[in-house]
C-alpha cells in the first residue's frame, strides 16, 4: 500500500476482543478496542462506523481491510468480519 491508502484492521486479541485500527500508510489515524457477548455484527459495523466519523475517513477511502489475529476462520465472527471487509471493498 502507498502512503496515501487509508487502511482498516480487524484484530481479534481474544475470544471476544476486538482491536480495530485505521492507518494511512504508517500513521495511525485512530484505533479502538471492543468487547463483544452477543449481537457482533452489530457492533462491528456500529464501532466501523463510530472510528471512520472520528477519524473523517469516507469508507469509500479505504483500500484495504485486513482481519486477523487470534480467530478461527470458520467462526461465526470471523465470516461476519470478511463479510464487512468485502462489503467496504465494493464501495
């Protein structure tokens, strides 16, 4: 990625524990930490949407979304990630 591509990462650091993360090239824009027990799309999306609105970063910015950390790729929390990822990808 190039300097100027703004970025999304969405790092799960526990069962239920998720660090979001929005860089332009090295620079870190603005991250945030959340825990989720139930309702996680919901959150996700609304915690995406809160950190792009801080940041005044259009999802229409991002070049890339990134996902991993500490998640099974076939969870239930992992595929709603991928399929946020792709929905701001077709932006």
């Amino acid at each position: 990625m190039d300097k100027t591509s703004v970025e999304l990462f969405i790092r799960f650091t526990g069962m239920r524990a998720v660090h979001l993360t929005v860089r332009r090239g090295a620079v870190i824009l603005g991250a945030v930490d959340f825990s989720f027990d139930k309702n996680f799309d919901t959150l996700l999306i609304a915690t995406v949407d809160k950190i792009l609105k801080q940041t005044r970063i259009s999802p229409m910015s991002l070049k890339c979304v990134r996902i991993s950390g500490k998640v099974d790729k076939n969870s239930s929390a992992y595929k709603i990630a991928q399929t946020l990822a792709n929905a701001l990808k077709a932006l």
